[in-house]
C-alpha cells in the first residue's frame, strides 16, 4: 500500500515562493516516477512537474522555469520548489504515482497566491 502526504501549502504574495514536500510510505518511490499534479477552482486537474526514478525531469510550460521538482529516495520524499509564483498558480497542489494498476494521490495541499 502506498501513500502520500503533502505539506508546505500556504498563502503567498506574488513573486513569493513556496515549497511543498510530499512523504511517500511503501516500497515503490525509489523505483516509481514522482508527479506534482494541481487543480484550481472550476478547472480539471493538471500535471505541474514530474521526476522519473533516475531523476528526469520535465513541466508544464506554465512553470519552466519558475518550479523545480527533486526527490530524495533514501527520505522517501518529494519536493516542488516554487518561485516567482504568480496568481494563476493558485491551486491545490497533489502528489502522485502509478504502481500498476493503481493510482496513487495525496489529499492535497492549499496554495494560494494574492496579487
């Protein structure tokens, strides 16, 4: 069984930043590609970053450059560094996995940028 926990949400001034951590329990994280998914209001959710197990990385144009996502398999966790956030980035954030055949995601964290 796998979960996930995020914290490190918040309220932030634009140009702010913000960094959120995801702990994973269960065998898969060191072997199992890491995402960072967000979902505003009145959205459908989308992928912000992702990190395979060898540390390829890849975004959503909407943050290269502004986010970093990295992992530490030894902690079992996750991170998303996000700076020059802007309001559009407002959302609740989630971690993310796939270990066959299932789908893995947190409950969420809250992150709210005011302009």
């Amino acid at each position: 069984q796998v979960q996930l926990v995020e914290s490190g949400g918040g309220l932030v001034q634009a140009g702010g930043s913000l960094r959120l951590s995801c702990a994973a329990s269960g065998r898969i994280f060191s072997t199992s590609t890491m995402d960072w998914y967000r979902q505003a209001p009145g959205k459908q959710r989308e992928l912000v970053a992702g990190i395979t197990s060898g540390g390829f990385t890849n975004y959503a144009d909407s943050v290269k450059g502004r986010f970093t996502i990295s992992r530490d398999n030894a902690k079992n966790t996750l991170s998303l560094q996000m700076d020059s956030l802007k309001p559009e980035d407002t959302a609740v954030y989630y971690c993310h996995t796939f270990s066959w055949p299932s789908n893995y995601w947190g409950q969420g964290t809250q992150v709210t940028v005011s302009s």
